[in-house]
C-alpha cells in the first residue's frame, strides 16, 4: 500500500556558504515492515531519493546528499513518499526509519 508524504524530520544547521555533505542512513526498524521505501532528503537547493527494499528484519542503507549552503542556516528536510503495512499485522502502517545524520563541511570545493 502506497500513500501521502509523512514528514519524517527537519533539522536546521548554522551553515556558511560553502559545499556540505549530508550523510543519512535509511533502514527498517526490525518490525515486520516489509516493502519498498523511499526517503526523499532536501537541502538548500538540492534533492536526494533514497530507495530501500526492507525485509522487515532491520538493516539499513547510506546515502550521501551533496549540497551547498547559501546562508547562514540550512534547513534539511526528509520526507517518506511510501509506505506500507506490517507483516505480521495488517492494520498498522509503517514506513522507514532514518538514522545517523552527519554533515561534514568541504571547504574549497
């Protein structure tokens, strides 16, 4: 089963003006939640879509968002596009689990 967005999380960082990289790591969170899954990250004016096949058993997958900051702030947000239902109980929804956000600043790039 497929619905809307879910807001997952927005975090905003002080940023000077110069290229970041966002490192993520998407996964399940070992609850039965089975399915294809994809997170979609935003940074300034940058996109990433993130697929993840979840067996429902854990487990995740890293990702990197490249992106340059324009301001002293940069907001990044993650959205679910998908979700689905768990296996072992059909009336509860789930969705994927982001964890481990990093950035890390490249000066000169």
């Amino acid at each position: 089963m497929r619905g809307a967005a879910v807001l997952l999380s927005v975090l905003l960082f002080a940023t000077t003006c110069h290229s970041v990289f966002s490192f993520v790591e998407v996964g399940d969170a070992s609850n039965s939640c089975e399915g294809s899954m994809v997170v979609e990250a935003f940074a300034g004016k940058d996109t990433l879509k993130v697929p993840y096949e979840s067996k429902g058993k854990g487990g995740f997958k890293r990702a990197v968002l490249k992106f340059v900051a324009v301001s002293t702030r940069t907001r990044i947000m993650f959205y679910s596009t998908f979700y689905t239902m768990r296996s072992d109980d059909f009336s509860s929804l789930c969705g994927p689990v982001i964890d481990d956000i990093k950035l890390l600043s490249l000066h000169g790039t």
